[in-house]
C-alpha cells in the first residue's frame, strides 16, 4: 500500500529522526563514561566537539544558598515586618508533608528514586516528540535535572549567564546533564528533592513549598492534605499558565492530571482520586507583606534597614548588605515595644493630621542602654501625594531618613547648664536677666578663639524678667540668662558635649554660634531623645541603636550588638539637671501649668524657635526618654510658622512647646507611664566638687560704654549691655549701672551686665529680683546671631 501524504515522511524528517536516536544513544554513553572522555564512533566530528565543550565544564554544581525572606521582629519576638527579592522559607525535606512529596515526585519525575541524572526513558521520548515539533527542548528532565537549571538559573548574575541557563538547545541540556551527574555522585536523593522544593517557583510570588503553603492555603508545607499538594505540584511545570488566583479552571484541571496519575502509580486510589476532584481548589490565600512601607512600624522599621544597611560588618559594600537584608533569610530582632509605639502612633494621630502644615514626630529612647523604643511622624510612608504620603523619616538623623528634622529652640539650654555645672558654676549662681540685651558676639569664646563677628546680638525674652539662677532660668527658659551663661561657658564646651550625647553637629561655622543655646542646629526627634537619655542615666550616654541579634536561617547568631555607653558627664551634674527640669513638670512649671506631668516623677525641657517655626516637649522618667516635636511646613516643604493655622484640627494662635508639643508627648506618656515603674530621680551630691574661680567686678559706673568695656575686658570679664529699643546703644553713653555691682564676686570669665544712661529705670522696677517675671511662653529664640 502506498502511504497517504499525510502519512509519508520526508527524507530529511527521518533521517532527523535518526539523528535525534543516534544522539541520545551517545549520551547514554556519555553517561556510561560520566561525561570524562569525548565521544567516538556514530556521531563523528561534530559530537567529538560537543563532548570536549562538555568536558571543559567544572565537575560540579557550586549550589549556593537560596534567596529566602528575612523576618523583622519586635522586642517580645513579634513579627512587624519582612524583607524578601524572592518569597522564601527553606524547611528541611522532613517539614514536607508526605503527601506533597509522592505527588511531586508522581508527576515530574516518577522513577526518582529508581534511576540516576538522567532518566533515558523520558529523556528518549521527550527528544523524539520535541524534534517532530521542531526541536524545541522541553519535558523528559529528571528532578536532578530541573533542580540544576533552576540553580543556574537563580544564580546568574548577567544577561549572557541568565540566557546560557534557559536557551532551548540540546547544548544546554548536555551541561545540566554533567552538573546533574555531579550533583547525583555528591548528594542523596533526599538532599536534591529538598532542594528543588524549595527552589521551584509556585507561582504569585511564592518560592520554595513552604512559602507556597503558607501563600496558597494559610498552612504549612508539613500539614498539606491531598487536595493542596496535588494544586502545588501541578503548578510547577507552569507557574504562570496554572496560577490559580488568575486561572482556577486552568488549575483545577492541572490539579486533576496530577491526581490521575498519582491513581495511575497507584499511590493513592481511584477512589480518592476521583473523591478529591470533585471538590474545590480550597484556596485561602494570604498576601505576603514585602517591605517597610507594609510593616505595624514602617518608621522604625526604615531605621531599621537603614541603619543595618551602614553596617560595614554585614557586607563590604552597601549593595552587598541591602542584598543581606533581602535575601539572607534573616531573624533580626529590635529594641522596638509595640505597646509603646501604638501609643506614640495613637498620639502623633490625634495631635498632627497628615494634611496639616506641619509635621509631628516622636521618638522614645531607654535611658542606660540607648535602645530605641518607638518611632512615629504624622505623614504616613508612601508615594501618593494626595494622602500626604513621604519617604521622608523625620524621626531619624538625616543619614536614615533623608530629612533634616527641625530646630530645637531652648531645649539645647541644656547642653549649656550642663556645661555650666561640669565647670563648677553653681546652681545658686544668680544673673540679672532683662527682657533685652544686646552683646556682641565677639563677646563669646568658640574652640578657635573669639567668635569672629563683631555685631551685636540683640537677645529677647518670651517669659519675663528678673534676676534668676541655675534652677530658676532653666525653668523659665529665659533667653537673655541663658546668652550671659554662655559667655561664661564659652561656646567650645556646650557645642563638644552636645555631639558626644549623639547630636549632629559637623558645621562649626554655622553652629557654634552665640544662638548655639537657642537651637543653632536642625536635629531629629531621636537625636533629643537621647541625649536627653544622657541626663536621665546619670550622665551615662549610650549610643542609639535598633537592633539587638541577628540570626541566620538556621537560628545562628550572626551578629549581636550591645549597648556602647560612655560616662560623659558626672553623676551630680545629671542629678542636678533632672532636679531643676523636674521642676518644669511641678507647680509653677510650664509642663504643669499645661498638665503635662505624669503620675510617676518626670521632667522636661520645653523649646521654642523663632518666629514658631517649630516648638519641642523633651520629657521623661529614670527609665523612657520621649522628645516630641511639631514643625510647620508649607505644601512645598519649606519650613512655616505654625500660628495662626490649625493643626489636629485645633486653631494655633500663638504655639509653644509646652502647649503645642507637650500634649503629644503626654497623649504617649500618659499610656506609657503604666508599665514603667515609679523609680525616682537621685538627688544632687556636690560635695567634693570643685567650684568656677571667682573674681571681682572693678568699677565702670560713670564711664563711657566703651571706656567700661575696655575695663571690664582688661579684667578677664564680657559685657552685656541692656537695650529696651531696637536701635543699638552708643559707645558714649555713660554707664550708670552694672550688676553685680563693683566689688562684687563674679565668675572668672563671666559678665557684667551694663546699665547705660539711655536704658536708666524711670521709675526703678517694681519687681524687684529673683523669682519669675511677668510673660508667658518657655523660651522662644531671641533675635539675630544665627539659627536659633
């Protein structure tokens, strides 16, 4: 019978045919040989060429570890977050239930167990059915085999290498067969199937059975039923095509090949087969959380990355550690307390809306250890502009958030009074501190020497006049006490003890200015938050830090960090501070008088910039810093007053940092306080300490300005001089007052504060000296003389 077109072969189809038999009965003894020798006989030259290519290959497969998810956890071992390239969690071959290894083994590779690399029963008949299609190469790998392409291919770094592992060539196969060779000589079959299972691709993000599992049906891989192992295993052969959250009919009908042909192995029944097939996919699908930006602390969290991510101990460039922290399957565990930051949270939202012109942040540190608590701002993290969503973190110092944060007004009076009280100046010391005074400011000492302007400061006060102390001009946050203080600090000292407790200063020019005390800096809610911790430690200062352990994968310890804490100050000079800004939050302080004082003892520090661009609430207890801060910012990020807006939906007239930012920092405080204990402050003990060297004042009275101040100079002095107008005193008005007065003790390398003619009390004020004066606010900046 003569053959019917349909059924006659060409010449070239057959002799293909045979071309593809004559190949595969090469690499049978390519196998025979392990692939060592080059082939001789049928397959002439051109075989004798793909034989040396193959044997030019390493002989064996350099498996690297696989891409798995890292875990962010939160101090009580809660997860708040994870980081992952590849959705990943590698479980041992004994995590998988039984179950889904009989029906991927039925399915892909059914002699698994049975025969070597390469199973020549499949590989022949999938050879001869893919050159009658035109000689693409699909189908007829073995596990081992499909387990080698998919390490090559995840581990390609380049174009060429990613191309070389998925081209649709026979040479391409041949080199999977020798790494599949080696890998079958090197490992037991459970080792390989363990591994191709949890590199496989499942489909929808998921890599690897467990992440699957857990993707597909909320379970784990070791509690898969029939029905879901029979869903994963199918979709192996095309994630894609068979995703069963984009094409469930197309899944279902996979799912049931993969039945059939565990019925048709006989492992499991017909029965039980058909049984399951008639039921659903059962899917119960959970959406895997990637990043910060999904995390219940997405803050802390950016700090988090950001501040491993500088770690030169995690990787040698910072591309290797962001890969670390994506793809090394990491446990990271943090300083983070989710109660507190749900409070921090709850505040911060109630406080600042994130429309306002303003931004609201806070950050909590642990005094003694420097571990960060919480972190919360107003604006959530994001890209849609139309819910005021940013990636700015202005809780963080600017090399973790890319935001400059805000000035700090008056709460940088601290870093004088501390200096003030290192440098024996006692808290009795008084000064007589008018509403306005004007200094030059060559007037004050930087680390270099004089401070190279000449002008004059005019300095002002928000809260009243009189002659104050330590104690009570720190309370009152009076402006011009603090500005003579500091000239007899001098501006090196504060500005040093400032950036060792964790404030950064590196623009000496900019910042080491005679507003220094008034806020010369931007600095973050977290840069406040611990060096505030400095005082409340006793004047240990512990550097910030987020982390506490990172382990592997497999729960080993990769890196552990401890506290770095450094005695800067004594601990009477911490003990007096504490005291003094306890009084902020008792009778007659500002954080009182707005009902910012806890039921455990607190203190605080109150500041506020000038003109209002942004007002501070630094307070704490022996155990929790919280510096909370509020910023006005116009719609395109520039900095704005906040009077005369509303924000939280309350109208601002004039704000303060006592009653604008405080009530944020309580609304934490105030949930908080309940799991701290009520430990108390430690008093002052100054015995033993040695006290600032004292002089005495010469006379000036009568003198010219300038023939005073000449005087007073020549003596070691400096020289305030009080102006109640905005025009600038004349050097040839008389002096008709000092204070102290000649004979007087004054601090060696203090002021004078001079009384000219034209400012001569008409008639002498009422109010006489000591205690607090008659305005109202704590301690807004003064005017001129830089950033403040």
């Amino acid at each position: 019978m003569v053959p019917s077109p349909s059924e006659r072969r060409s010449a070239p189809k057959v002799l293909s045919h045979l071309g593809v038999m004559a190949l595969v009965a090469a690499l049978m003894g390519l196998v025979a040989a392990g692939l060592a020798i080059p082939l001789a006989g049928a397959l002439g030259v051109g075989a004798q060429q793909v034989a040396k290519s193959v044997d030019k290959l390493p002989a064996e497969l350099q498996a690297s570890a696989l891409p798995q998810k890292t875990f962010i956890y939160d101090s009580h071992n809660n997860v708040i977050a994870t980081l992952y390239d590849e959705n990943r969690i590698n479980v041992s071959l004994d995590q998988v239930s039984r179950t889904m290894v009989k029906a991927i083994v039925a399915i892909e590779d059914y002699r698994f167990y049975q025969h070597g690399a390469l199973d020549l029963k499949g590989t022949l008949r999938a050879m001869i059915t893919n050159q009658a299609n035109n000689g693409v190469v699909q189908g007829g790998s073995s596990i081992t085999q499909q387990m080698v392409k998919m390490t090559l291919v995840n581990q390609a770094k380049t174009k060429k290498e990613r191309a070389a592992a998925t081209d649709d060539t026979y040479a391409r196969k041949i080199r999977e067969l020798r790494y599949a060779i080696a890998v079958e000589q090197q490992h037991s079959k459970d080792w390989i199937l363990e591994r191709y299972l949890n590199i496989a691709y499942f489909g929808d993000g998921a890599y690897g059975i467990q992440a699957a599992a857990q993707h597909y049906f909320n379970v784990n891989a070791k509690d898969l039923d029939l029905r879901q192992s029979a869903l994963l295993a199918g979709l192996v052969k095309n994630p894609t095509g068979y995703d069963p959250t984009d094409y469930p009919e197309r899944a279902r009908e996979r799912r049931d090949v993969v039945l059939d042909r565990m019925a048709e192995l006989n492992v499991i029944s017909p029965q039980r087969a058909a049984k399951v097939e008639k039921q659903g996919l059962g899917l119960d699908v959970q959406r895997s959380d990637n990043g910060c930006i999904d995390s219940t602390a997405p803050w802390f969290c950016e700090y988090v990355v950001r501040w491993l991510e500088q770690d030169k101990s995690l990787g040698k460039t910072a591309k290797d550690r962001r890969q670390l922290l994506l793809s090394g399957g990491l446990k990271i565990h943090t300083t983070i307390d989710l109660r507190y930051q749900k409070a921090a949270d709850n505040s911060v939202a109630a406080h600042v809306h994130p429309g306002d012109q303003a931004i609201g942040g806070l950050a909590m540190v642990e005094p003694g250890t420097g571990q960060v608590r919480a972190l919360a701002q107003s604006r959530p993290m994001g890209r849609d502009k139309a819910r005021h969503e940013t990636f700015l973190n202005y809780t963080v110092p600017y090399r973790y958030g890319d935001a400059r944060g805000f000035q700090p007004g008056s709460t940088f009076k601290a870093f004088v009074l501390a200096s003030a009280l290192e440098q024996g100046i006692p808290l009795s010391y008084g000064l007589k501190s008018p509403n306005q005074v004007d200094i030059n400011q060559n007037e004050w000492q930087t680390c270099k020497g004089r401070y190279d302007n000449p002008a004059p400061w005019q300095i002002h006060n928000s809260t009243g006049e009189g002659t104050f102390d330590l104690t009570t001009g720190t309370r009152e946050s009076v402006n011009t006490f603090y500005a003579q203080l500091e000239l007899a600090t001098g501006l090196c000292e504060p500005y040093r003890l400032a950036q060792r407790m964790g404030i950064h200063l590196d623009s000496p020019k900019s910042e080491m200015t005679p507003s220094f005390t008034l806020g010369a800096a931007d600095v973050s809610p977290l840069e406040m938050a611990g060096a505030y911790a400095t005082f409340a430690a006793r004047g240990l200062h512990c550097e910030t830090y987020p982390v506490t352990v990172i382990d592997d994968a497999d729960g080993n310890q990769v890196k552990k960090y401890s506290p770095k804490c450094k005695q800067l100050i004594s601990e009477s000079t911490a003990d007096a501070i504490n005291g003094v800004l306890r009084g902020v939050q008792e009778p007659g302080g500002f954080g009182y008088s707005y009902g910012l004082n806890l039921d455990k003892p607190s203190a605080g520090k109150t500041g506020t910039t000038t003109g209002n661009m942004a007002v501070w609430f630094v307070g704490y207890t022996p155990e929790l810093v919280t510096a909370s801060g509020i910023a006005g910012v116009n719609p395109a990020g520039q900095p704005r007053t906040l009077n005369g807006q509303y924000v939280g939906g309350a109208y601002i007239d004039e704000a303060f940092g006592s009653k604008t930012a405080g009530p944020m920092w309580k609304g934490a405080m105030g949930v908080i306080q309940q799991w701290l204990d009520p430990k108390n402050f430690t008093p002052p003990n100054f015995s033993g300490r040695k006290l600032h060297p004292m002089t005495t004042v010469p006379s000036v009275t009568g003198m010219s300005l300038a023939s005073a101040t000449a005087v007073l100079h020549s003596a070691g002095l400096k020289v305030a001089v009080i102006n109640n107008s905005t025009i600038p005193i004349s050097t040839s008005e008389t002096v008709v007052s000092s204070f102290p007065t000649a004979g007087s003790s004054v601090l060696a390398g203090g002021s004078v504060l001079l009384t000219p003619s034209s400012q001569a009390p008409k008639p002498p004020p009422s109010h006489g000296g000591g205690g607090r004066g008659h305005g109202h606010g704590d301690g807004g900046g003064g005017h001129g003389g830089g950033r403040h």
